[in-house]
C-alpha cells in the first residue's frame, strides 16, 4: 500500500464492503431461484444450477438461457456442461452474450485441453494448482495421464479428486433449501464499542427469537454484521455445535466474535441463515409448580401479543446507560419468560 501511494498520491483507499456483497449475491440467487432453478452457490459471483429440469417451463436449453438472462438483468457469462466442474471450465471461456455449451460425449475431451489453473476454483484442489505447475503438468489432460496410483501416493485425496475432476466425473448437484431469512438490525449510539456492544447483541437476539416466522424452529446458523464509523462493513458467519434456541447459549457464541470487530460500530445486525428442527434442546429440569406458572406466564404473552400485535409485552434493556441522549440509554426487546 505504501508503494502503491508513493506511485499515486492521489489514490483513494476504498473499503471493504462484505454485507453489500452479500446482500447483492442473494438478490442473484432468488434471481435464479424465480426462474425455478435449483442453485448450489459456491461463492459470491459463482453459481451452479441444473437446467435439465427446467425444460417444461422454459423450453430447450436456449429458453433456459434467455430466461436466466432476463432474470438477472445483467451482463454475466454461462457454460453449460454434463459436470458442474465442466460447466465452470466452459463459463470461464464464455463471453458475456454467448454462452459455452459442451455435450456429455466431448466433455472429456474438452476438459483434456484446460489449463490445471481451473482447479483453483475448487477448494479442495486449489493448493495443488502452484504444486501441478511446478512438476510441469499445464493441462488437465496430463493429469489425467498419469496413474492413479501415483496421484494418490504424492497428493493424496485432493489428487484423486483433481484427477477425477480431469476425468469428466464430478459430485451431482447439492442446491441449498430454500427457506426463510429472519434479520434484525439496531443503530448504536456514538460508535457504539464494548458494553454497549454486548447489551445490543443480547437485544438482537432476544428481537428474533421473538420473531412469529421462527415458529418455534431452533437454529443452526447465523450472521452477525456490522456497518462501521470509518465506512465499510463486517460480517461474520457462526455456525452453532447444536441447533438451539437458548439466548444464553446463542449469546455466548456470538459474543466471542465482537472481539473481532477492526473498528467501533455504528450499526449491529443478526440474520438467520439456517434453522433446525422445532424444541430439539432439553430445557432445566424444574418442578411441577413452577413449571405450570411459567406456561401460564407463556401462554399470557400469546394471548397479549394476539390482541395487541407483535410488538406487545416489551421490556426495557439498557444498551447504553451512560449516553448523552436519554432515547439511546434503553432498548424494547419482547419479554420472554
């Protein structure tokens, strides 16, 4: 970076912005899912789906084409191939108007002539890419020549696989399930850090376990992301041991990872990227007294929120206590017994 200013005083450090990425990539995949796809996202800007079972509402393959083009409103490239592996390999080939489209009987061959560098793609095969081209192997086709044997003996699984990648065979298609994205957001107070942090954390979580689309689902994974003072964003991916729905437990795992934020908030968010299964956890083993009053109590916030909306039965939480503006020192959050 110094030497890029020292060639360019006038270079403008622009910063990351994960959340937008993200946001951005999940408007392309409901794209893609409103055209009836089933979609396996790799990463942001790579996507695989399978046309074959589209046919009955877009006609052949070029319907399917021009309705994913039509979807998407955007200039993007498309390879068609028997192989997710071998769809990669034509799109990287593609241009923005045509699309690369390669039968299952010229797969192998095609693929024989593509450069080890399309490995990269692949996380359990890019560290073989540098390693492949140092020994002199530059195309599919010559890792394919070599013996398994020998492949599985200096590279080991990820060998195999890259050779049966170069073969043409390929895992099938693992699209993702299409379910419901629960968000929560809070703006903080003063560039919010700390304390502060955890109280809006715990508000977060309380917002969506509250939320009636959850409908008693536990949950798997979440989100936590951050809009920051000095521009830019964070995000981080937390995937639970256990699907749960225990705010402690929930709080617990997220909280370890506000120790990573690079720089203080202005804004905090939670979203739900996985459920699991409704109950699934053993609550504490109580007595029959108490456990009827806390049913009662359960069955009185129902009742209450039914009548009197969502946001009905709400509890003062103080985020920021010491704040200068009195609306910013406490938070709603619904009650929850």
């Amino acid at each position: 970076m110094g030497e890029a200013l020292a060639c360019c005083p006038e270079l403008v450090l622009v910063p990351g912005d994960p959340v937008g990425v993200a946001q951005a990539w999940e408007e392309i995949v409901q794209a893609l899912e409103g055209i009836g796809a089933l979609v396996e996202p790799a990463r942001p800007g790579l996507a695989f789906f399978g046309a074959a079972g589209l046919g009955a509402l877009h006609g052949d393959i070029r319907g399917v084409l021009a309705a994913t083009r039509r979807a998407l409103g955007r200039p993007i490239r498309i390879g068609v191939g028997p192989t997710r592996f071998c769809a990669l390999a034509c799109a990287l080939e593609a241009r923005s108007r045509r699309a690369w489209v390669i039968g299952a009987r010229d797969a192998r061959r095609y693929l024989s002539s593509q450069p080890v560098s399309v490995l990269g793609f692949r996380e359990q095969t890019s560290a073989l890419v540098p390693i492949l081209q140092r020994l002199g192997i530059g195309t599919l086709g010559d890792l394919a020549a070599l013996s398994a044997e020998a492949i599985a003996d200096r590279f080991g699984e990820p060998g195999i696989q890259a050779r049966g990648l170069a073969l043409g065979h390929d895992e099938p298609l693992r699209a993702r399930q299409v379910e419901d994205r629960l968000s929560e957001s809070m703006e903080l107070a003063e560039s919010s850090s700390g304390q502060a942090l955890q109280r809006a954390l715990e508000a977060l979580i309380e917002r969506l376990l509250a939320r009636p689309q959850r409908r008693g689902r536990t949950i798997r994974a979440l989100t936590l992301y951050a809009r920051l003072v000095e521009r830019g964003t964070w995000c981080e991916r937390v995937v639970l041991r256990e699907a749960i729905s225990d705010r402690r437990r929930i709080r617990l795992a997220l909280s370890l990872r506000l120790g990573l934020l690079p720089a203080p908030a202005q804004t905090l968010g939670l979203t739900v990227e996985q459920f699991g299964p409704a109950g699934g956890e053993q609550g504490v083993l109580l007595d029959g007294e108490r456990a009827a009053r806390m049913t009662r109590l359960r069955d009185a916030v129902v009742q209450v929120r039914a009548v009197a909306g969502p946001h009905a039965a709400l509890r003062a939480l103080p985020v920021d206590p010491c704040s200068r503006v009195p609306e910013r020192r406490f938070a709603f959050t619904p009650w929850a017994v």
